[in-house]
C-alpha cells in the first residue's frame, strides 16, 4: 500500500454507554469524553498518541463547560494541544474531522481528537428524584479557536407558526413528501415505521447502541402512553433519542506520525475524500420541501471526487434525526431501495447524543471496514433546519487520487430560491404543514402556502374541527382563503 507520508488516516476509535442505577454514580460528559478518548488510544493500540496531540475538538453539547477540550488536554497529557469548540449542529463533527485532515495534509497539525459526550439520562433522572448531581465545571479561559457560528436558523415568521423543534421542521418535508409519492395519510405511517423498525433492527447487533431491543412496526407507528406524537406523523419512536448517556471519540494523524509511533496498518482508515455545504436558505426562501439541493450538491460531489458513484459503497450511514432525513439522501444522491442505509442503526436507535452522533457512526463505520479491508463507507451529517451537511467517504486504502475536499458553498449560494411575503388575503395552494400536539391532542397547525404566482407564506390555524379533518384527509394540495395570518376555511 503505497501513500502520502502527510495522508491523513484515522487511527482510533472509542465509543462508551453508561447506563447506572444510580445517577450518583455516573461520569459526567467530560468523564466520559476522557474515558472515550482513552478507548481510542487503546483501539490504535498506541496510548503515546495522547501525548502527540496537537489539537482538541468538541462539538457542543447540553453541558455548561465553555472550553471542555481545556481540562481534557490535562487530563490527557497533551498541554500543548489546541482548544476548539463547535456550536451546536449535527454536520460539526464531520466538518472538524475534515478540517483536522486538511490541516494535517499541509503539515500544520500532526495529531488531532474530535470527542464529545453527554450525560443527559443521568441528569434527567436525578432531576425527578430532586436530587443535583456534582459535575465539575472547570474554569477554563476561551477555546483557541471556534468552528462556525451560532445563528438562529428560523425567521420570527417561522417561529410563529410553531417552526420551533427540529421534528416540526422535519415533517414538512415528510408531509410534502407523501403528497408527491401519492399515499395515503395510513400508508405514509406504515412506511416510515417500517423503515425505523429496520434502523432499530440494526441498533441490535451493534454493541454500542443505546436501544438493542428493536421495537415493532406497529409499536414505533402507533401513539401510546409511552409513544406519544410529537409532530404529526412522527410519534416519539421515530425520533433522535437525545437522553442517553454515550461517548465517542475519534483520533486522527498523519501517516508519516502513525509509522514511527508504530501503529498497526489494520488500525488505519483513510478518509479519502469530504465535503461540506451551509449555504441552504431560510425554510422560507427554500424552493420546495421535497429535496435539498444543497445537500444533493454536497453528495454528488464527495462521490465525484472519489470517482465513485451510490453502488459502490459496502457500507453507509446517513443521518438520521428524522424518517425525512434519510428519505430525501437517499433519493436525490441515488441509493437503492435494497441498500442498508445505516452501520449503527440511527438516532433514534443507537441514539443521539445531541450534538456528537456522527462520532459514534464514523467510530461505528471504522470497526466496518476494518472487519472488510478495501471496502469503503460513507457517512452523511446534517445540521440546523436541514440547511447544513457534510459527507465523508473512508476506506482501509488510501484514495489514487490522495485526500480531496470542497467546500459547496459557493455554489450553494447561486442555487434557485423562493420569494416569501409575510401576509397575504386571497385563495392559496397548500403545499405542506405540520401539526403540532399538545397531551395528546393536535392543537395548533402551521401552513405552508403558495400563492398563484409562486410566492410563499405561512399562517396557522387552532380550530380543532380543521385539526381533526387535517388527521383524516390529505390536506397537502388542497385550496384554501387565508387571512390575516390564519387559515379561514378549505375550498375544496
């Protein structure tokens, strides 16, 4: 195998899963991202790379720590090491990882840790016992460097109409979707239930999952006591599962370091080629909810710079926060019905530490194709209100054509958009919406309409008759007046 002394290779891979009677006892994130790290090295069989380290990346989580990766240098034995820290954002794993091979590739950096971590479930179960539990927060001065920005990703337009939660955001696409495929309100569900009971099915063989029971079709489908509808169509079971306790942490470096630290060839994954686009518009501007081309971009790029094309991956994770998320990567970068579209079985499943999911399925992906040399992975992110992505393509062999990367988003910048008004009175066209529940009950609507000239606005309803005639009947392409910002009745 013959490569560039500079390639950047992943060489470890460390994931944990606490799962403790007693919240008392549990580590803490920061514990966690430690004891992840340390599973790294182990897996490089090569602890002296801790000492090599010259950067330290977290993504974001729901700790208060502002600089995490400053206690852990110290811990580590790496008091040199660069601090970093990324907002909150599911493509901010991938986009550090992409950095850190770029920047070893050019022989500023030798050595880099992405890690993250939450605590979530043990939080939440010391708050319902009354109790507080004493995690340390270290003073630490500011991360050396910030990766991204912090921006709202939703108008006050938008937030209006319920526009709030990533599931909200999400069923629109799911809702425009099943109009443009032609189901049924009840064949629509049955679908994406299956679809997550095949994510959870996979979640069982995988030992680092935090769900390894996979629950029926009809149990992920159906609202319960313990599957409530969060937004229609998507009960509790088909979505991110945030309030887990996991860690995961992946270490890259250069070849060159990897030689004379003696790290095995079978620990070594190329990744060979990434991209990375965050230049979609607001959802309001955005040209329909059945695609997102900037994600298309982003994907069909990362394969044409690894001269690849959708069947010749053994292996793919793509993200998956939502039913919706998967569908529209799936579709629009080319994937067959018959390909298995998860390594770890997903967010809902393997579970979602909120901010650092895509550590575990890079983690998961490297024991892959380890266990099959000369096959190759690919690994998709998303972030914000489906507006951020990121692709990775790793293999156990270096790319012919050395590390390749893009940044999309001047490209993205140029791609058609929609013009939005913020009030219109007259007759629209629906084109999608969501409904949001409140103990168990639909209780406000929030609608996307398009007037006659192809503009865009949104109003809101919570008159309950139409809240349940919009349970019953596809309301998607339907006519309707609005006004004033509300839906006055349906015309057809």
């Amino acid at each position: 195998m013959t490569y560039d002394p500079r390639a950047p290779v992943l060489v470890g891979a460390g994931q944990i899963l606490q799962r403790l009677d007693s919240e008392i006892d549990a580590l803490d994130p920061l514990g966690l991202m430690e004891q992840a790290t340390r599973r790294a090295a182990f897996d490089a069989r090569c602890p002296a790379l801790l000492a090599r380290l010259d950067s330290i990346r977290v993504p974001k989580g729901l700790w208060p720590h502002g600089n995490p990766a400053h206690t852990l240098r110290t811990r580590l034995g790496a008091p040199g090491a660069e601090t970093a820290l990324a907002p909150i954002s599911g493509n901010m794993v991938q986009r550090m990882i992409s950095d850190g091979a770029r920047e070893i590739l050019a022989g500023v950096r030798d050595a880099v840790l992405v890690v993250g971590a939450e605590a979530e479930r043990s939080k939440r179960r010391a708050k319902r016992a009354g109790r507080e539990i004493d995690w340390d927060v270290p003073d630490a001065p500011a991360p050396d460097r910030s990766f991204g920005d912090t921006q709202r990703g939703v108008t006050d337009d938008e937030i209006a109409i319920g526009l709030v939660q990533p599931a909200s955001i999400f069923a629109l696409y799911e809702n425009a979707m099943r109009h443009a495929r032609g189901e049924s309100l009840a064949a629509h569900r049955d679908r994406i239930a299956r679809l997550w009971h095949g994510f959870a099915r996979v979640a069982e063989q995988n030992p680092d999952a935090w769900t390894r029971t996979a629950p029926s079709v009809e149990a992920i489908r159906d609202e319960s006591a313990d599957n409530r509808m969060i937004s229609y169509p998507y009960t509790k079971r088909l979505c991110a599962n945030m309030v887990v306790d996991l860690g995961a942490a992946v270490l890259l470096c250069s070849a060159q370091l990897a030689d004379e630290l003696g790290i095995p060839r079978d620990r070594w994954v190329f990744l060979q080629t990434a991209t990375d686009c965050m230049a979609t518009p607001a959802l309001s501007n955005r040209m329909d909810f059945l695609g997102v081309p900037a994600l298309e971009l982003a994907g069909r790029r990362a394969f044409e710079l690894a001269g690849k094309g959708p069947a010749d991956f053994e292996h793919v994770d793509l993200y998956s926060c939502f039913p919706a998320a998967v569908q529209v990567a799936a579709r629009t970068l080319g994937f067959s019905p018959e390909t298995p579209l998860t390594v770890t079985g997903g967010l809902a499943y393997a579970g979602a530490p909120l901010n650092s999911y895509v550590l575990h399925s890079i983690a998961t992906m490297m024991n892959r194709l380890r266990a099959e040399p000369g096959t190759t992975g690919l690994v998709s992110s998303v972030g914000g209100t489906f507006d951020k992505h990121a692709f990775g393509i790793y293999s156990t062999e270096p790319s012919p054509r050395g590390f390749q990367y893009a940044d999309l988003d001047p490209e993205a910048s140029k791609l058609p958009t929609r013009e939005s008004i913020r009030r219109h009175d007259g007759d629209v066209a629906i084109e999608t919406y969501i409904l949001g529940y409140e103990r168990g009950a639909p209780f406000r609507a929030g609608i996307a309409c398009l007037l006659d000239d192809g503009r865009r606005t949104w109003v809101k309803t919570e008159d309950r008759v139409t809240l349940d005639e919009m349970l019953r009947r596809e309301t998607c392409g339907r006519r309707a007046r609005i006004g004033s910002g509300e839906l006055k009745h349906f015309i057809d």
